[in-house]
C-alpha cells in the first residue's frame, strides 16, 4: 500500500462553520463533555449557541442554557431558521438518523462533531505511575524515560505557547501515561487550563492526597479509570488495592455533594475477557448506587509499541503476552480487519502535539515512543507538525493497518466479523 501523509489538523475551520452557519441560530444536540466543550470552542470564537438538545427530559439545563428535545426545533431546522450541531460519539449515527428521517439535510442543516477542526492536546504532567496495569507502559515496556513531574510554572509557558500558536485548541488532556494525581500541582494547572480551555484528567484514583483541591479546581472532565472489581480489579493492577479504589470512589461522591463542580465525572471500565458479567453488573451497581456515570471502553494492549513489536515479529515479553490472553478480542482477527481498512486517514492524527513532562514531544498518544523533539519551548508547533508528517513509523504503522485498530469503529463496519471472544 502507499502511505498516507498525515493531516493534524483536519475538518472545518472557525471560519468555514460560520459561512455555513450563516447566521442561524445553533443548537448543540448532546449534553455530555464533547457538547460543553463545543459550546466554549463556539463562544470563544464568536459563535453563540441558542440552547443544547437531548431526550433526556430530565436534562433541564446545561452549562446554563436551556435543554429541549432536539424534534421541537426540526422546524425550524427545515426553514432554514436553526442548526444543529451533533455533539455525541456513543449516539451519533441514530441522531444523524432522526435528522434524516425529519427531512433534514447532511452538512447543510445539521452537522456531526466529526466534521469540524477539533485540535486537542495531550500533556503528561506526571512521568510516573504508581500502579502497573496493560493500559500503561510501566507494566511491559523497557528502557522507560526518567520519571518526574511537570511544574505549574514550566506548564503556564507551555500553556501559553500552545494558545498563540493554536488559539483554536478545543482540549487538552493532562494525562498520558503517568498518573496525574501524583503531581502536587495538578490542581494549580488546571485553574489555569480551564481559564482558557477545557481540560480532562483521568486517574487510577489509587492516592486521593488532592482529590478535593482536584474536585475545587473543577476540570471539565474527570475519567476515572478501572478494570474490574475487587479480585478482577486487583488482578489486572499490579500495586492497585481494591479497598483503597473503592473508598476513594466513596470520598469523591462526598466532595461533588459538598462542592457540585461543574466537572463531568465519568468511570471508564476496561473489558477484558476475565471481568465481565457478574463484575461488570456489579461495577455498574456500585456506580449507580454512588450517582456516577458508568461507561465501556474495550481494553486493548497498550503502548502500540508493544503491537507493532507483534506485527513485526520481536518478541513482546512475558508481561505482553500475559496480557494478550485475557484480551477480548482476537488480536489476529481484529488486525486484519484494520489492516483491510489500511487506505483510510489515521485515526490519532487529530491529538497532538504530545508534551511529556520533562519538555519532549512524542510522536503519538498510542505509542509510548519515539520522541521527536527534545523541548516543546523550543521549537514552533509548525516545525513539529512538519517533523511528525515525516516519520518513519507512520509508514510502518500504516503498513499493518494499526492507525485504524479501533474496535468500536470496527465493530461498527463488521457487524458480523469474528473478533470479540465471549468472557
């Protein structure tokens, strides 16, 4: 196959969207994170949004403005008056659906997220983690880089360079390999952060020493990160405690009741093949009881180094291969069918650039390396741009088809392909 040159920055620009726009009044259908951070996107750049949309009708308001069903506006919609904007990964194809079947004309009454320039930003404000677990690469990756962290200080430069180079950031997550609740200063940057774009942090929530400076700091989001429950859980974590998990989890509900930050909170659970059902029902019981949004992500074995490694034939290690046994998928089966997806854009491309916390820039948030610079500060986000658009490793990434091993997107296009492996 040729290789594809990546292309960081896709989708419809601030200007593109207000031609199409064209003055109608807009509508954001979908309250979740990816709706807030939308609407700031849309505020900051001169856009104002009329009201967001949901079915829910127990949503009455979000980020103060209005919610309504999304069919009393098709109307309005039709007569060329309003526009919806769809903001919503898990529902977006049956709300494209409801636009259709209302009438309603693709990219011309209403839009999908995934049509507009989203840049977003991954900083890793903590180069240390304290459990070992396949979704980092403390666990099975070797000749780690030094660990530390990131200083509020050097982070406000980094910060400010970020937003003169791209004023149009939409996101930034402080996290991606390292846990950052080990960072002292994580609660100080996020204050910042939020003052000029929202931010995501995602923990273990295995050490709540901040929790509540976190919780006060209010983060646009807050992923909280597990992989199963009590014996499963502490399985797949290395060092991890389920007791320590499942009272820190009880100490956050304390502090939303006591605080009622603005934070979307979220509990992401890996599915593996060894903690579904009867742990998965009982996660979700415990979620629901504490008033927390429970969501599945499927797992995968993390870094993408460690499956090109597999693709190339190196051995991958013991840790690796462990971890391949419990996935729930078939890794060979769900290869191929990337790899037949091979011709189609990079599904990463859009996060970047990727800040570590000692200044260096890596070239994807999938893999753990390589490095493709050695400080952020000094080098413009262009040249970056420029040194990621010609590495080698996007062509070796590409030639198996990885930059598309995404299992719900596969899911999506092969309803009956045999990938998933039953728990």
């Amino acid at each position: 196959m040729s290789y594809i040159p990546l292309k960081t920055y896709q989708g419809l620009s601030i200007d593109e969207l207000k031609t199409l726009i064209n003055g109608r009044d807009i509508y954001i259908w979908g309250c979740g994170h990816l709706g807030r951070i939308i609407k700031r996107y849309f505020d900051k750049n001169g856009l104002t949004v009329k009201a967001f949309c949901d079915i829910n009708p127990k949503l009455k308001i979000t980020d103060n403005l209005k919610v309504i069903n999304p069919k009393e506006i098709f109307n309005s919609v039709r007569f060329k008056k309003a526009f919806i904007m769809i903001a919503s990964v898990q529902h977006k194809d049956a709300m494209e659906k409801d636009c259709l079947d209302a009438g309603l004309l693709k990219n011309n009454d209403y839009l999908s997220y995934v049509r507009i320039s989203r840049p977003e930003v991954a900083i890793d404000v903590a180069g240390k983690c304290n459990v070992r677990c396949s979704s980092c690469p403390h666990g099975n990756m070797e000749n780690l880089r030094p660990e530390g962290y990131m200083t509020a200080a050097v982070y406000k430069r980094v910060l400010n360079k970020l937003l003169t180079e791209r004023p149009s950031l939409m996101n930034i997550e402080l996290f991606t390999w390292g846990e950052p609740f080990l960072n002292p200063d994580l609660p100080e940057i996020i204050q910042m952060t939020e003052k000029l774009v929202p931010c995501t942090v995602a923990t273990n929530l295995q050490t709540a020493d901040i929790l509540e400076d976190v919780i006060k700091a209010e983060p646009s989001q807050l992923i909280i990160s597990t992989n199963g429950y009590k014996e499963s859980y502490e399985t797949g974590r290395i060092g991890a405690s389920w007791k320590l998990f499942f009272d820190n989890l009880h100490l956050l509900k304390e502090l939303i009741d006591k605080y009622n930050p603005k934070t979307q909170v979220a509990v992401l659970y890996h599915l593996y093949r060894n903690n579904q059902k009867q742990d998965l029902d009982d996660m979700r019981n415990l979620c629901l009881g504490l008033g927390l949004r429970l969501y599945t992500t499927w797992a995968y074995l993390n870094p993408y180094d460690k499956i090109l490694d597999y693709c190339e034939g190196r051995d991958i290690g013991l840790q690796a291969k462990s971890i391949m046994d419990i996935l729930p998928c078939d890794l060979n089966h769900a290869l191929e069918f990337a790899k037949a997806d091979a011709q189609k854009p990079c599904l990463c491309q859009r996060i970047f650039p990727i800040i570590n916390w000692d200044l260096s820039v890596s070239l994807c948030h999938t893999y753990y390396g390589p490095v493709i610079a050695n400080n952020f500060l000094d080098i413009s986000l262009n040249e970056l741009v420029n040194l990621r658009h010609h590495q080698a490793q996007c062509e070796i990434c590409q030639k198996h088809g990885l930059h598309r091993l995404d299992i719900e997107v596969l899911l999506k296009k092969y309803h009956t392909f045999n990938m998933l492996i039953n728990s």
